[in-house]
C-alpha cells in the first residue's frame, strides 16, 4: 500500500513540477523588482543552494534540507547515492533522519551514501524515546551512529514530541533531555533540538524550561499559518531564543497540497524557505523530485510579504479543517514507536 | 433533581419543563444487535425498564439504527423523548431537511424530541453551521414546522471547538459530549463545557462514559460499573451509552434503577487513578484521530476514508449491483 501511495504522489508531483517551473520564471522578475521581505532570507544564484546560519551553533546550513524518510523509500541504494551526490553538487549540505525511519533502513542509507563526503554535510537524526529516559536515548544514539557510519552527529534532537504527556516526560529526572546535554558534552553531537508535527501547544511547553535547543523542527507551509499555527504560536518564540529552526512538511508531508491542487512546488516549497528559518526539511524519493526541488531552491528568489500574505489568503478556506495537514488532526503522521511506547494501536489498526 | 419512572431517576430537560431519564439507550450500538428481534426487544425492554432517552443518527449503520428503534418503539413513543442526528457536517439547510425526512420515516414517527447536528469534530465546522443556507437553518426551520421539539448539536473531538459552537449566536437546548473520568484529565469537557452549559441551562447529555467500547475495562483500568456511575454522578443531564445486547441492557438497568451519586470524594479518588493512563488520550481515541468520524463527516470534510469502519463497508455493500432492478422494500 505504501508504494502504490509513493508512486502516485511521484506521478503527481511531476505533472505539477513542470508547472512550477514556469512559476518560477515568472517571480524572478518579482523579486528583480527588489520587493524583498526583509527577513533573513537570502537569494539563489541560480547555481548553487543558499546557505544560512544554524542560529548560533556556527555551522552553516543549505536552506533546502533534504528528508531521511523520503529517502529510505528511494528503490534502491544505488538511486539513494545518486539523489545524495546530486544533491550536494548543487549545493545541499543538510542531511535529516531518524533512528525509526524504515526500522534503522534510512539511516543506513544515508550512511552508505555519505561514504567519503561526511566532513562535507551536516548530518542529523532524531531520538525516538517517546517518554522513555536517557539511557535508552543514549543507546539509540550509538545505533544512529553506527548506521551513519560517523563518529559524532550534527544535530541531534528528540523526534515527535506530539503526545501530550511528552514534555513531562523529556523533562522528568533521568528523561531524555539529560541525554542530550550528555551527549553533547560528550562531543558525541554538536547540536541538540527537538521535533513535532502536532500541536503548537506541546512545542511552546517544550519551550518554556529555558533548555538550552539549538534546534526546533516544526511543520511550516502556506497553510500552517491559518490553521493550528507553528508559524504563529511557535516560530517567534523559537526566534526570541535564539533557536534555529527547521522547517519540515512545506508540502503537507505527502504532497497533499500539491496534489489537491492549493499550490504548486514551487509556492509551497519558496513560501516555506521566505519564512525566518534556518532550514526546509524536504523529502525526496526519486531524481525526479529531486531535480524539481533543486530547481526552486537554487533560483530561490523569497517571496514578499504581499506575496506571502496572498498565498495565506488563497488558501485559507482549504486550510479551515486540516484536510490538508492530516498531522495535525489525524493519526496517520505518528509513527510506530511513539504510538506503541503511548500504548496507541499500530497504523495497521488506527490508519488516521 | 430526582423523580423515578420504573425506577430510573428522572432529570430536567435544560429550561423545559420535560424530564428524561438519567440513562439514555445509545443508537449506534443498537444496530450492532445480532439481529433485529434481539434490537427490538432492547427498546422495548429500555422502555420497559423505565430508560426514556433514545439516542440515534441519521447515518449508524447506514440507517439500520434508526430502523430497529422505530420498530422497537411501536406501540411506545409517546413514553420516550426520541433524539437523532443530523449529518450535514458543514453542507447546507437543504440536505439537513432531507435526512430529516428519512430520520422520521425510518423511526415511524411524525417528529423528533430532540434533532442535534452531528459530530462537530472540525475547526471550521462551526462557521459552516451559521453561515447563510447552512444547517443552523434547517434546525430553526424544523423546530417551527413542529417536526422537532428541541435543537443541540454533538461532538467529541474538543471542547474548545463545543465552545466556539456555543458562541455562535444559535440558541441549542442540548449538548451532547464524551463525559467520563479519563476525560477529566485530557482536553476536558467536563471541565471547559459542562459548567458553560450548566451556567445558561442548556441540558448537557453525556455519552463514552466507558469510551466509547469499553477500552479502559478491556484495559482493566476501570470497571464498568465505576465508569457508568462516574458519569451520571456529573451534573448532566442524561448518559447515553450503548448496548448491543440484552444483557448489557440488564446490567445498565441494574445500575440506573438503583443509582447513588458517587460522592464528590470518589469521583475525585478515580480521577486520580486513571491519571497515569488519561494524561496522553490513549483511551480517548476519539479526540485524537478519526477513529470516531463516522463517513459522512470524513466525505464532507475530504478526511481520508477507514476502509474497516462499519458504515464504509456498508456503504460499498449497498451500492453493489444486486442484479434487481429495485431495492427491496420491506
């Protein structure tokens, strides 16, 4: 099931690609007008990637990331190394996994795939505690870098704080917030965060202990900012504590905005990358996608806030009941080990 | 507060002078019956028993539901406060109207006590009910036609979302909503609702008091005795819940006919015992997925279908070719 679903989000995404190609010659002139927002983002020479700052970690970071699940789903490892080095030739250097994705199959991936150009990327993978405490966090991280094949991660952050209960639990003495602290003083990661795709609530909790992130993920897209908003509730806060933030799912997480035809690539994907963000974490499965995805980023022109504004408008009906962002009001987005560690039944039994 | 009639106690129906018994018969369970002459016989002996609250919807089992009750009911309307539900989910007045139609010709009967809107589970829903053409017309236009003596609305999803419903500018008389001791402690109703609607003397009919199907006893975390009589020590006014057979109804009835308030220490003990397992929804399941999104709502709202839901595999049954020209009719 999971295949056939991959391989009809691919076709779609290609029929949509060649429209978003147009859309982007259309709007370098927009931004040759020099109608800039004024954030931080930064333009694409059309050559390479853009790169930013990782907020204060001193690393810089590609403003397109380039998503660990995706890439497990790829169809064989020779296709996963291809979409990697293609990636990095265009400037790509943000890596992002987890150590549940495809049962460890990502991150080998990925691992395979960096042989010989880790000291080039910023590798990142995710913790999946899900309320359990450190020293199962601190196992994990040794089966992530074994996986890698590395000695130390980038970026290391607690993956789908979205049970509610989570924030006591990470933070609960012997929880897996003291894992990361440990594993950086160990120099084992470089930088610590965490991520969510829930509930802007359980994120500003996450938020309020004054811990030392580095990082933050979160859903941001065109229709985040009307419905449940990370954008709004999350994204200021972060900036206010000087935590880089990652954004994640600019197209919906399957390309459910494309696909129902809200927006095309590349007003999904530049809208995502205008936003003060270090990071869009994007997932890419195929050299198709891929090749699309770069396109928009290395012509990476952000959008103006007038612009902005308009794509939030023309959205806002589609995004009145989350159909769009089924992570934040269904089930379907929350993995095994979360669902099974909080006692919720498997996606085979409660699909969404 | 309490009158007996068999021996269940009576309770006020919001600002009316009506009274409903403080156990409501669910509708969706009763279509889960083995069979009709055991669902029949449910009604009647609920009836019998002294239950006067019937709770039922346009679409449980694509209408079978609604069916069995009104075959049940023959002979016994006018000894029960009969409710269904509307499943416009955000579609318009007319199509509310339609389902009206069907509802009481499948009940047998002339008109409603009480017609609620169903399931209110999305964040848009309440601006597509007070919208012009929107459904909060058809519940103004069936309560002056005298086809429904009473208007509410439903919903378990969240209590936030009841609210926003209750400031929209439409007079419900009742609400319906999940009422039991896990949702104490996880986006709670009994806290943010309940007391709004006691304040302006809207009936608040409680439902899941053992959530939904009895998780949290398969689960042993509770028992269904504790559970039931947690929920109707609440200040609501009726808890509908489920039976799907003759002796679930018997042990209900068991519970409602001699029923004690818990006291307000106990209630407050379980609160505290389910805490661990209430805190993350795991037995709320209705508040965190789709689960508990009958068809009609996931259609409206373009929510992905549950190919395993009863009502799904009833509906693709029933639009198979049988090979008849015409459905049957019985």
């Amino acid at each position: 099931m999971q295949n056939s679903h991959d391989s009809g989000r691919r076709n779609f995404l290609k029929g949509a690609a060649i429209l978003g190609a147009s859309t982007v010659a259309g709007q370098i002139s927009m931004a040759q007008a020099q109608q800039n927002s004024g954030g931080t983002a930064d333009s694409g020479s059309g050559e390479t990637v853009p790169h930013r700052s990782l907020g204060r970690t001193g690393i810089q970071v590609s403003a397109m990331g380039l998503g660990g699940y995706h890439l497990g789903s790829a169809k064989d490892q020779k296709e996963a190394n291809e979409i990697v080095e293609v990636a990095m030739d265009a400037g790509i250097n943000f890596f992002d996994n987890a150590w549940d994705y495809h049962d460890g199959h990502s991150e080998e991936v990925l691992g395979t795939a960096l042989k010989g150009k880790r000291d080039k990327v910023v590798v990142m993978t995710k913790v999946c505690t899900h309320g359990r405490g450190k020293d199962v966090a601190m196992q994990q991280l040794e089966e992530s870098l074994r996986r890698l094949q590395t000695d130390h991660l980038d970026v290391w952050q607690i993956h789908e704080v979205i049970y509610e209960t989570d924030p006591d639990l990470i933070y609960a003495p012997g929880g897996a917030a003291e894992a990361l602290l440990q594993a950086k003083q160990q120099g084992k990661v470089r930088a610590i965060g965490f991520t969510g795709h829930k509930d802007p609530s359980i994120h500003r909790r996450m938020l309020a202990h004054n811990f030392p992130f580095d990082t933050v993920q979160m859903p941001l897209n065109c229709l985040d900012a009307t419905f449940r908003s990370f954008e709004t509730n999350v994204l200021p806060e972060a900036q206010r504590q000087g935590i880089a933030v990652l954004g994640m799912k600019s197209m919906g997480g399957s390309g459910e905005i494309i696909i129902n035809g809200a927006a095309t690539p590349s007003e999904a994907l530049r809208y995502a990358m205008s936003l003060p963000v270090a990071t869009t974490i994007s997932g890419v499965d195929s050299m198709e996608i891929l090749e699309q995805n770069l396109a928009i980023a290395k012509g990476f022109q952000p959008m103006t806030s007038a612009e902005m504004q308009a794509l939030r408008d023309r959205c806002k009906t589609l995004a009145a009941d989350g159909r769009m962002e089924l992570f934040k009001v269904t089930k379907k987005y929350d993995g095994g080990v979360g669902r099974q560690q909080h006692h919720f039944p498997s996606s085979e039994e409660l699909p969404a | 507060m309490t009158q007996t009639s068999g021996s269940i106690p009576l309770r006020q129906f919001g600002k009316s002078d009506v009274k409903i018994s403080a156990l409501g018969l669910g509708g969706h369970h009763l279509g889960d019956a083995p069979d009709e002459p055991t669902a029949v016989r449910i009604v009647q002996e609920a009836v019998d028993g002294g239950v006067t609250f019937f709770d039922n919807c346009w679409e449980y089992h694509r209408g079978k539901s609604e069916i069995c009750m009104g075959r049940g009911l023959q002979g016994r309307r006018d000894k029960v406060f009969l409710m269904t539900k509307v499943c416009s989910h955000g579609r318009e007045s007319a199509l509310a109207m339609q389902m009206l139609e069907q509802s009481l010709r499948r009940l047998q009967t002339d008109h409603l006590d009480l017609w609620q809107i169903h399931g209110v589970s999305f964040d848009n829903d309440p601006e597509l009910f007070i919208r012009p053409n929107g459904a909060a017309e058809a519940l103004r236009k069936a309560k002056e036609q005298g086809k429904v003596r009473f208007v509410g609305f439903t919903g378990h999803k969240d209590p936030q979302l009841h609210l926003k419903m209750l400031n929209v500018g439409f007079e419900f008389d009742s609400v319906q909503m999940p009422l039991n001791a896990f949702d104490s402690q996880f986006h709670s109703f009994e806290t943010q609702v309940l007391p709004e609607l006691n304040k302006r003397g809207i009936a608040a009919l409680g439902m899941k008091p053992i959530n939904g199907h009895g998780e949290p006893v398969k689960g042993g975390v509770v028992s269904a005795q504790e559970a039931l009589r947690y929920a109707m020590s609440l200040p609501a006014t009726t808890t509908i819940t489920g039976m799907e057979s003759l002796d679930i109804l018997h042990q209900n009835l068991a519970i409602a006919q001699g029923f004690q308030p818990m006291s307000p220490q106990d209630m407050q003990a379980l609160r505290e015992r389910v805490k661990p397992q209430a805190g993350d929804g795991r037995y709320e399941l209705y508040k965190l997925s789709l689960k508990f999104d009958n068809p009609e709502a996931r259609l409206a709202h373009e929510m992905p279908l549950d190919m395993q839901s009863v009502e799904v595999k009833e509906m693709v049954n029933a639009t198979k070719n049988t090979g008849h020209p015409f459905p049957k009719v019985s």
